[in-house]
C-alpha cells in the first residue's frame, strides 16, 4: 500500500462563498442557513474531462515545472490578461488538472440532474487515478501544491471583443482549497472551491470537452497545442495559423526562436496528439493542423 504523507497542518484559509447553483433552476442562488456553500460530493467516475474555454484561449498556466513568480501578461488586441502568481509560483498546466476535474465533476452533475454547488469534495486517490497519476506520498504532495498555486494567482482581465462595451474584472481560480485527514492525519478527501468567474465557465456551458487520451500528454507543450487545436480547430478539417500567434497564445517563458526551433526539432517529430495532426509549412511559417477523428488511443508523449 503507498505511503500517504501527512499533510502539513497549515491549511489555505477559506474565502466566504457565496451560494450554490441548483442545476434545475440555473442562475437562483441557494444557500443553507448559515450561508456556507453545500457541498457537491463529485463521486462520477466516467465523467468527460472538461476544461473552460478562456483558459483554453489566453496562456493562464506555466509551461515549466520550475517555480515562476513573475508577473504574466498576455495581450491580444483589445484584450488583455495579467497573471500575477502567489510566492508559490504560477499554476503549471499540470496543476489544471485539478481544476479540469472540478469542472468535469460539476458539468457532468449538471447532466444528470444532481444539485451542483462550486464547493467540490473528492478522494484525492479518486482524482489522482483519474488523471493518470501515480498514488506515492509524492504524488500527494505534488497535489497539494498545485493547490496552493492555484488558489494563490490572481487574474486581471480587461478589455474583450465588444468595442462598445469595456469590462474589467480581477479574479482567481479557485477560492479555497481545504485537505481533510482522519484521525492519524492521512489524506482522506479534499474540497475545492471554485471562483465564481471558474463556475460562471460551467453555469454558461462556456466549456469543451476534451479526448479522453489528453492525461497521458507529459510534455507542457503537448498538453498546450492540443488545447489549442481543440480550441480552434474543433472538428474542423483543417486549421492554420502564424507561428508567431501561436507563440503568443502558447504563454511560454522562451524566446520566440528557442521555442520555434524546440517546436520543430524536440516536440513535432514525434508528437502523437488525440485526434489531430501537426506540421509546420516552412515557407509560410504556419502551423497546419488536421482534424483525424476517431484516431487510435496515443502512446505517453
């Protein structure tokens, strides 16, 4: 049986919630006595991975497992986004997982009929087997600090799409993260507490459903493109754009030629993304993609 680790005593502190989404009468908030959240006991395990669709445009979450503490910006037209990380770092793209699983949870209740809150309690075994994890004291650890940097980041949006219209808002990830342990301080379950702008993503169905091969991406920018693609391409036969847009939206920390010149020699040769395929045309420096449905299940990249 794996080692489980005590998890340190000190917990993040948990932000007042708000209210709680009833899947039946979408947009009325309800909340118990005391106004705490109910808790939505996310124990679905087929659930589609889902993953919001902004976070899924704008290069939120770090392409590195090093820690990066430095302020993010993205600018695309009138839109522009800032990431400014807690001192634990910028949430990684594997620390979305845990995000993702929250999501496809609440989706997922949606479809069934379940009453939903943004308050998710799971297994952290449970979450851990679904996203292809390893269940070693290390691998707890790892999820526990994916914890902490997603609840740490701060968001600044403004801007958008509308030219009439201008929004500005500031938000987070998630609102709290809360480990709960058994009386010799083992892991047992955890509860996450989305931000509202997160489950705002869910209540408008402002999300994608991912291929069910996506965890078994272990490099960064794997894991990136086919969001990209996903994104852009759907299922579209074919989909083209600059690789200088596509290092934009990539979010990546390396210069544009060290990330082309990595893109070409380290991750196209032999990357085998769920349902699509990749080549750069060199003469007109553009990433082509290509829709391949029901493509056969992918080795580990």
């Amino acid at each position: 049986m794996d080692k489980v680790p005590r998890i340190p005593k000190k917990k993040p502190a948990a932000s007042a919630p708000k209210a709680t989404l009833r899947p039946e009468d979408a947009g009325e908030l309800d909340q118990t006595a005391t106004g705490q959240l109910e808790l939505f006991f996310a124990d679905i395990y087929d659930a589609a991975i889902k993953g919001d669709i902004d976070s899924m445009e704008s290069p939120i979450f770090a392409l590195s497992t090093k820690i990066d503490t430095e302020k993010w910006v993205y600018q695309n037209g009138d839109f522009r986004l800032e990431v400014t990380p807690s001192g634990d770092g910028r949430p990684t793209i594997f620390d979305k997982d845990l995000l993702m699983y929250c999501i496809s949870q609440v989706v997922e209740g949606v479809n069934r009929g379940k009453a939903i809150s943004r308050r998710v309690s799971f297994t952290a075994h449970q979450f851990l087997k679904a996203t292809g994890r390893g269940t070693a004291g290390k691998d707890y650890d790892t999820m526990f600090e994916a914890m902490k940097r997603l609840r740490g980041v701060t968001l600044s949006m403004e801007g958008g799409k509308s030219k009439k219209k201008r929004r500005a808002k500031v938000d987070g990830l998630i609102d709290s993260a809360v480990v709960n342990e058994s009386a010799d301080e083992r892991m047992t379950s955890v509860e996450i507490t989305l931000s509202e702008w997160i489950y705002e993503a869910v209540e408008h169905k402002h999300v994608l459903t991912y291929h069910p091969d996506y965890y078994q991406l272990r490099k960064p920018n794997a894991r990136r493109l086919y969001e990209l693609c996903r994104k852009f391409c759907g299922t579209q036969p074919i989909w083209e754009i600059g690789l200088q847009k596509l290092y934009n939206r990539f979010g990546t920390r390396m210069t544009f030629q060290r990330w082309r010149r990595s893109m070409r020699e380290d991750l196209l040769p032999s990357l085998k993304l769920p349902e699509y395929t990749v080549e750069i045309d060199e003469d007109r420096e553009m990433l082509v993609v290509y829709y391949v449905p029901k493509a056969k299940p992918i080795a580990v990249a």
